[in-house]
C-alpha cells in the first residue's frame, strides 16, 4: 500500500523551489515507466483517459465514478505523488462539489485541479465570484480532511476563447489565489510573454506551465521564466496514438508493414512489466 502521507508532504516540497515536469500518463502501463524514468511525480489527463475508452474529453464522457476508480488506480500503483485532472469536479452545483473532491481526495491522489469552465457553450467560464466560491469550498473540504492534498486552479480563458485571455486569466488567477489556491495554471499557448506575464502576476505562488507540443522552449527556459510546474497534458498519449494510428494506416492504406519497423520489442516490455508483477 502507498504512503500516501508521505506522497502528498513530498508533492509539496517539489513546489517549493526550482522547476520540475509533471508528465501525463494515461493508464498504469505509461504511468509505472514514467516513474521508471525517474520522474518525481505525475498527473492524469482527462483526455488521454477519455481517449483510451473510446470517448471524447467532453461533457460528461467521463463519469465520475469510472474517473475516481482511475485514479485510485494509477495512485495505487506507483510510490510518487499523483496529481489529478479534476476538471471541473464532476459536479455543477456548489451543494455536489464537496462530497466530489472527498472522494477524489480518498482515491490517494497528492494534488488535483479544479476548472473554472462550464461546459455550456453560451457560458463557457463560471463567473469570477462563482468560480473563486467553488475553489473555497474544495479548499475547506481539503483541510477538514487533513490530508495535505494540493489544489490547483485552472483559469481556461484561453482554451474556452475568451476575447482577452491573457488579462481574463491574470484577474482570475489573482482572485483563485486569495481563494486558497496551491498552484495556478492558465493552460494556453506557452509563449514567453504569456509565461512572464503570468509568473509576475502570481507573485510567487507556483505557477503550473502547459507545454502539449513542440514550441522551442525546454526545462531550463521555462525554470529561467519563473515557472514552477510543468505538465504535458494529453500530449504523450497522442504520441502514442500517432505511432499507432500511422502504423495501421498504413496497413489499411498500403497493404505496407513499414509502420511496424523500428519497434520496441515485445521482450523489452515483458522484462519491464515482468519486474513489477
């Protein structure tokens, strides 16, 4: 069985200084190898999951059961700390939402994130103060808990297409803060002027940065930004999938088992998996 106390203490003190990545597994298979690469923590994507069944990263394709059993399951069989793709706490009222972050705090996870979007195509983001009351009452259920479970808050301007993302994200942030936020995280183009913007404006809270592809910017640029936290969303498990997805193309396509060169070998991943068995 986990320590999950001692996950969660050393979940913390990763925040309190320098810069570290905090990769997207989708499944227990991706998520043991990426402890395996040494990595000091890692956090689910709702969209890599979603994905994996055959679903789309929307609405309610996820049911909130069948995410908490995931994971309970990823946290279950690792020994590093968990973060949580929450999204907006699979509940739309303030009444359903502290009975949610109880059972995602008991699945063992050491952090989640809490959106502030709606789902609603014609409202796409909570208003501030609705949005700054949800993450107080997740705050609340987290202490009462006494589980040291971190909460980190999404503002989603960008992804929702706010008109000012950037300025919308900074005033919410801000507001997500003084509410009892551990990290911030505006999940939006990782340009170095949205970053610098953003970390000046956290005034020193941790700020997660997103980074689900190639931009030119690595570890050591966005630790020189100010930017505590690294993630790559479901940036891994469309890897995955572009290998997949091009190797069967081209069977389909072609008649060509060209896509199947060039493969991890079957023994390399029996040994690994073999070793934890």
């Amino acid at each position: 069985m986990p320590d999950f106390t001692s996950q969660r203490l050393a979940f913390r003190q990763l925040h309190e200084q320098g810069c570290f990545v905090i990769p997207n597994p989708w499944d227990i298979g991706s998520a043991l190898f990426l402890q395996s690469l040494g990595f000091k923590a890692v956090a689910t994507t709702s969209s890599g999951f979603a994905f994996s069944r055959g679903l789309p990263d929307s609405g309610d394709s996820n049911r909130r059961d069948e995410v908490l059993a995931h994971y309970a399951d990823i946290s279950n069989a690792l020994s590093i700390p968990v973060n949580a793709d929450f999204q907006s706490g699979y509940a739309t009222s303030l009444e359903d939402l502290p009975e949610s972050v109880q059972r995602c705090i008991e699945t063992g996870v050491s952090g989640f994130s809490l959106e502030d979007a709606t789902g609603d195509p014609s409202h796409p983001l909570y208003d501030t103060s609705v949005a700054v009351e949800r993450l107080r009452v997740a705050r609340e259920v987290i202490d009462a808990s006494g589980g040291n479970v971190m909460l980190t808050a999404r503002a989603e301007c960008f992804l929702v297409g706010h008109p000012d993302p950037l300025n919308e994200s900074i005033k919410r942030l801000r507001a997500y803060a003084d509410a009892g936020a551990d990290v911030l995280f505006a999940p939006c183009p990782a340009t170095r002027e949205n970053l610098v913007a953003i970390v000046g404006a956290a005034e020193g809270v941790p700020v997660n940065a997103i980074m689900s592809s190639f931009t030119g910017l690595s570890v050591g640029d966005l630790a020189d930004l100010g930017v505590r936290r690294i993630s790559v969303g479901s940036a891994l498990a469309r890897a995955a999938w572009t290998g997949f997805m091009g190797a069967a193309k081209k069977i389909a396509d072609e008649g060509s088992f060209e896509g199947l060169d060039n493969l991890v070998s079957f023994r390399e991943l029996e040994d690994f998996f073999g070793k934890r068995s």
